[in-house]
C-alpha cells in the first residue's frame, strides 16, 4: 500500500472509532434507559453497520487492489481490537472477561456482526467495479 492510501485508510479508522464510540455512548445513556439492554444493543449495532459502512465508502472513493482490500481490513481490524481492549480495560476498567463476553452471539451479543462489517467494508466498498 502507498504511504497515502496508509494515511488515508488510519485517518478513515480513527472517523470510524470516533463515531462508533459515540454510537456507544448514546446506546448506553439514550437508547438503554428507554428500550432495555438487548433492543439498545440491537439498534446501536444496526447503526455502527450503518456509520462503518458509510465512512468506508467515502475513504474508498478510489478502486484498491485484492491484497490492498486485504490489508485495509486486517489494519482496521486490528486497531479496532487493539483500541477495544486497551481503552476497555485500562480506561474503561473492565475485567477481561467482561470485554471477551462482548463476542459471545449465543447470549445476544451483537458486536461480533458489527466487526464482521467493518472487516467485509473494503471488500464492499474498495472493488475496482463499482
């Protein structure tokens, strides 16, 4: 990858995890008081799809290679794992655990599906057919 697509790709990620975690901070102080933990958690992971998705076709405007498309959703998925629980458990103060449980689909966690968008977003979106 070109040292611009590089700049370009971390500055799309870090739009990404500004909004996500303002999707967060909304499920839990708005949506969660008012519709309960599970349809809160159903519609903040419906709208992070929504937010990933679209900021990823704006940073992809341009068509990449399969090995770039590749390398763009390991570096985003890797910054998203990494910032999760770095900034879960060291800021956040969560036990492990707790940022493990977060993966489990079988209890209704939905954040699995949510990193699976982001992962599939440069294949979306990165295509050199539009």
């Amino acid at each position: 990858m070109t040292p611009a697509l590089w700049r370009r790709m971390l500055l799309a990620w870090v739009v990404m995890a500004v909004a996500m975690t303002a999707n967060g901070i909304f499920r839990v102080k708005v949506l969660a008081p008012r519709w309960g933990d599970v349809w809160a958690g159903v519609a903040s992971a419906a709208s992070g799809v929504a937010l990933i998705q679209m900021i990823a076709r704006q940073a992809l405007q341009h068509p990449t290679s399969a090995p770039q498309r590749m390398q763009i959703a390991a570096l985003w998925l890797l910054l998203t794992l990494t910032f999760e629980f770095t900034f879960g458990h060291y800021v956040d103060r969560k036990s492990w655990s707790e940022l493990l449980a977060n993966y489990n689909l079988a209890r209704g966690r939905l954040w699995p599906i949510v990193l699976a968008s982001l992962t599939a977003a440069p294949f979306v979106w990165g295509r050199k057919h539009r």
